[in-house]
DNA sequence: CTGCTCGTACGATAGCCATCGTAGTACGGC
DNA sequence: GCCGTACTACGATGGCTATCGTACGAGCAG
C-alpha cells in the first residue's frame, strides 16, 4: 500500500463541485454551528478535536452539528487515535465562492462584538 | 398629520439594530427565497411587486416566503394600492455586515451559472 | 355599489431538525 | 486481554417550516 492507511476510519465529504450555496448557509444559521466555525476559523489550521469544544449540548447533539457541518462541505473531518479534528474546508469554500466565508465569519464576529459585549 | 399616512396598511419590519446574522443566513438558505433576493438585487431599486415573480408555488406559499425574508430583515414591503412593493434592505444589510450581501449574491450567480447552465 | 385583482389569514399536513438518552464501536494504554 | 476515552448509531420527541386550500380584506375600475 501506498500510505498503509492513516488511521482506518475515513468519513464521507462531499466534493468540492458537489457542495451547495444553500447547505452552506443553512450550516451557518445556526447559532452553535456557527461557533464552530468561528473557532475554527480563528484557531486552528491543523484542526481541533471535537472535545476541545465547550458547546451547551449532549455529545450526541454535538456529533449531529459536525455532521451537518461536515455534509454541507463547511469541514473537513479526520480520525486521529481516538479523536477526530474538525478543520475549515477553507481552500474549497474559497475557491467556490470567493470571499463568502471572510464576510461571514467578518459579519459574525461583528454581530458577537455588538451582542455579546 | 405630516404625510396623511401613505398607503393606510403597513407592515412590520425589524428595526436595524434587530437584525439577527442567522435570521438573515437562514432566510436565505431557502433556494426560493434566494431566487426572490436575487431578482430583488439585479432589478429594482424602486420595488417589485410579489405578482411580479413567477414563483413555482401558490400564493399563499408566496406570501409566507415574503415573509420570511421581511421578518429577518432582508427585504422591505410597502403597500402601493393593491400591490406591494418589495425591495432589499441593502442600505442595513451592508452597514451591520459590510460586504456580505455581496458575498452572497455573487456566490450565487456562480453557482447558478455552474448549475444551471 | 359591484365586481376584480392582489395579497393575507387560518387551519391542516407532512417533513425536517435540534435535542436527548442509551447502547455500542474504535483506538490506545496497561 | 481489559479498561477508559472519544465519538457514533439509533430511536424518541417536540418544535419548526414549507406547502397547500379555502375564505377573507383592501384597493381600484366600472
């Protein structure tokens, strides 16, 4: 084999020609989703494991996020051990729809800004 | 009075500081209302009437979408006789999510013009 | 005033979706 | 081999939502 396989379990993600304006934005409209991303967007290019995130849901909840995430083509998901990160799709996104997700994660941030204090 | 009430009927629209980034995101997550948003964006700056949009539902279906969109804040209504004006609140849209409509709008012509043909 | 057109309101329905709990699988360490 | 950790799968549930049909209200043309 040529890479032995990397750690066994692979997950389904759409192809960059096969995801969806609509799935994208209907990903981001939801309030924990979107704070994924934002996370993700601001911390991490290697990616994060699901644990890092302190979200206000069970594990079940937060798997379903992930997944919707990952179905619509906003992430990218990998198994590593027993952990999996989540990373930004953010070369596909771009390459879509240019500079789409900068104005969203810019209209978010500025959203939390005049929200949150 | 000052201006004798235009039209008698009016509608009620969210003020621009209520204007919620996921309203927006979810309201135009739905391939009919972004149609709507599109049409709204290319032709008028005066207004388009709902009758004017040859959409492929009822009315009543009509009119909920309309809704959708004037209660997240994405468009304005205005009666005009027995019509009613619809139109973008680009003004608000752009001042509390600089560039995002934009974002947006172009990336769904480049879909649409990868999809449809 | 009588109709006509445009749009609304209301009720019904079916499908999706966010959430949970429980039970299970995969991986790494011992 | 056994156990703990990280995540998943499945079923249930309540709520939202897209859709329709029918009945209604508001303005305009006679």
């Amino acid at each position: 084999m040529t890479t032995a396989v990397p750690s066994a379990r692979v997950l389904a993600h759409p192809a960059r020609e096969e995801i969806r304006l609509e799935g994208v934005l209907h990903a981001l409209s939801d309030p924990l989703r979107m704070l994924i991303v934002r996370e993700l967007a601001a911390g991490a290019e290697a990616g994060l494991t699901c644990s890092h995130f302190d979200l206000p849901v069970t594990k079940s909840t937060s798997t379903h996020h992930f997944r919707v995430l990952r179905e619509a083509g906003v992430i990218q998901q990998n198994y590593r051990g027993t952990a999996k990160l989540n990373a930004l799709r953010r070369d596909d996104l771009d390459a879509l729809f240019p500079g789409l997700l900068d104005s969203v994660l810019a209209a978010a941030a500025r959203q939390a800004e005049r929200l949150g204090g």
